[in-house]
C-alpha cells in the first residue's frame, strides 16, 4: 500500500484530530492541473476578497462577479462561486489552474489571508465581522458536513475556529492586519453588518474600487442577486461545491452532507456558550483592544462606518 491508497476512507470526522485526518487525506495524490497565482504585469491589479471565515466572503464574491459581468447581463452559469472568482487558498486541494482566463476583468480571487501573505500589489476587499458571530457561523457550516453532526460539541470547537480554514490564520491576526490598512488605497474595508444594512452603497463603494462602470440596469441586477432570497434560490452555486467533490473522493465524505454556505436565517449568538463568549472577550482584551484601542468589536466596525461616510 502507498500513501496515496489507503485501505479505507476516513469520512466525517468524529473529532478534532478526525478532521485533520479528514483534510490529510483530502490532499493526497497528484495535482496535474495545479497552477499556483501569477500576478499579472504591472498596471492590471487583481482583486482579492480576502475577508476571515464566515465574514460574507461569498456574498462579496457574488457582489463582485454580478458588477463585472453586469454589461452583459450578469452570470449565472456556475457550479461554485469559486470557480469564477477562485480560491486561492484550496487551489491544490482542487487542483486548480489559477492561471486560467476569467469571464471579465478585472480578475478576481478568494482568500482569508491576512495582508502579509498576499501578493503584493493587488487590490484587496475585506468584510469583518463580530468574532462570535463568526464562531457560531463557522461551527454551523462545518457541523454535519466536515463533522459528523453533533459529533463534536459547539464547545469543543475552539480548536478548529482559532484556525481560520484553509490557508487561513486565526481571527485576530487577520484582524489586526487589514485594520492596520484601513486608510489604504488598495484596501476596501467594511464591516460586515454594514454591508448587510447598507448592501446599495456597499456594491456602489465595490464597484468604483474595482473600477466598474456602474448603470442603474447593473446596480439593479447586482442588487437583486446579492440578496439572501436569491442566494438561498440557487444556494447549489454557493455551497463549496468543488470542494464537496474532492472530500467525497478522496476522504469519503458524502457530498450529499449540507454544506450550504447561505443559511436561511443569519447566525445570531444564542448558540454560544458564554465560557466561549469570555474566552474571546479575553483575547480580544489581550491583542485588539491594546493595538486598536476598541474594547470591543463594535466600537471598531463605528470606527470603520464612520471611514465609509466621510
């Protein structure tokens, strides 16, 4: 027997250290497709919507896709969102050739990468959000899909929300990093919630970021196929689907296992315990608070709304 073939598949995880297990034998095998990112000459800057797990990543995908195909008509004709705005970060899981043409420019990339371990250069759209919302939101999304439901405890979870998912890093660090760029050209901020509230002027802000000649018959289309309805609609275009595949053949998860990323409603906190809630607040005390001086994520997201109207 090799180590590309294991007597048996090792499925949901039941654990911890099952769903590293899981992940390692997602990543064996060859990867003949494989083509890492190259930024492209100098003068045609990418867009990298690089915000942490569970942040409206996908919404921004969507957003950013709908823009740039607006003239015509926007797009549809996908499988995974992340087929047409790439995730860099699950490129050799997927074996995936980031090389490949895009549907229209500007060229756009998923990632939860902080600033430091991007390429340099590019522009970059980042969406934050409230840690404990986004701990409640990542348990939801990977609980019965990666993890056999109920198998690990929303208490449990820590180990695997301080690791940011693939290729990411863990929230405060993320954090830190695209809050040290909040004055920068290059970068667009915003929290999350904003952009949920605010969603017209957020695609507006998007759109002149990206240097996206916006009609009112784009910002309708883009407007309409932004929202949750729509979304939930054809949530099969939403739900990792490349992703779904790899773990089925290689690890043996059913891709019948929900890993929708558009939830019928929105994560809200009554879900996490509060020995959770107070081991967040403490590391937010230890590392935000002193770089940032916020003593909590929403006195940092009024900093950033108050950047946005001025």
């Amino acid at each position: 027997m090799t180590q590309d073939t294991p007597t048996a598949l090792p499925g949901q995880a039941r654990s911890i250290e099952g769903f590293g297990e899981l992940m390692e034998f997602a990543s064996r095998g060859e990867r003949p497709c494989h083509r890492p990112y190259r930024p492209r000459e100098e003068g045609r800057r990418d867009v990298f919507i690089t915000s942490w797990a569970k942040s409206g990543t996908t919404m921004m995908q969507q957003m950013f896709h709908q823009l740039r195909m607006g003239a015509a008509g926007g797009d549809m004709d996908f499988d995974d969102i992340s087929r047409v705005v790439p995730w860099d970060d699950t490129a050799y899981l997927l074996d995936f050739d980031m090389t490949a043409p895009q549907r229209a420019e500007p060229r756009g990339f998923k990632s939860h990468r902080e600033y430091e371990r991007l390429p340099a250069g590019q522009r970059y759209v980042v969406t934050l959000r409230d840690p404990k919302e986004t701990y409640v939101s990542f348990y939801r999304f990977i609980n019965g899909w990666h993890i056999e439901d109920g198998s690990v405890p929303i208490e449990g979870f820590m180990p695997l929300w301080m690791g940011g998912g693939p290729g990411g890093t863990d929230y405060f660090t993320h954090l830190l990093s695209w809050y040290a760029r909040r004055g920068e050209t290059d970068t667009l901020l915003m929290p999350y919630r904003w952009v949920v509230k605010n969603r017209e002027r957020a695609l507006r802000s998007l759109a002149a970021f990206c240097d996206i000649a916006l009609t009112p018959e784009i910002e309708a289309l883009a407007m309409e196929r932004t929202t949750r309805e729509f979304m939930a609609a054809h949530k099969d275009c939403f739900d990792d689907g490349m992703i779904c595949r790899v773990l089925e053949d290689k690890a043996g998860v059913p891709a019948s296992s929900d890993s929708s990323k558009v939830q019928a409603s929105g994560s809200t906190l009554d879900l996490l315990p509060p020995a959770i809630a107070g081991e967040i607040d403490a590391m937010w005390a230890e590392r935000i608070a002193p770089v940032t001086g916020h003593a909590d994520f929403a006195s940092l997201a009024a900093e950033i709304e108050t950047r946005l109207s001025a």
